[in-house]
C-alpha cells in the first residue's frame, strides 16, 4: 500500500492529500529515508512524521486497505 494512503487509513493524518503534500515537502520518513508518496509501506517499517513543533514515530504492525476508525490504532505502534 502506498504510504500516503497508509497515512490516511490508520487516521495518523487525515486527508491523504495533505499526507501527500507531507511526503512532498520531506516532513515523513521511513527507517531513517525520506520518501515519496508512493512509497510500498510494509509490516515492520518505521514511519517518523514531523508536522510542525511535533514528531510521532510509529512501527507499522498491519497493513489493511480499509479498516472502521475504532480499529485504526490497531495498524501501528507508537514508539
């Protein structure tokens, strides 16, 4: 699954637009890469997003094309 839509599957941000436009202006990173949009996020990866003053970085633990807003938190862990 591509990351900007990872982003707004597991509602870590929640436009796929604006984790676009993020992805574009450098502010996410995967295992210690910047990268695009299109990057193939998988079970494992460690996404760093800084927005603004603010910085979450998260493992990846499940990748779902849709999951309900309860289940969402379940798709990554906060490190």
């Amino acid at each position: 699954m591509r990351l900007d839509k990872y982003l707004k599957v597991s509602r870590l941000i929640k436009r796929r637009t604006v984790a676009n436009e993020a992805c574009d202006n450098g502010r996410i990173s995967v295992n210690g890469r910047v990268v695009k949009a299109s990057y193939d996020v998988k079970v494992g990866d460690k996404i760093e997003i800084s927005m603004g003053p603010r910085t979450v970085a998260v493992e990846v633990l499940q990748v779902a094309e849709a999951v309900r807003k309860d289940d969402a938190s379940a798709m990554y862990k906060e490190i």
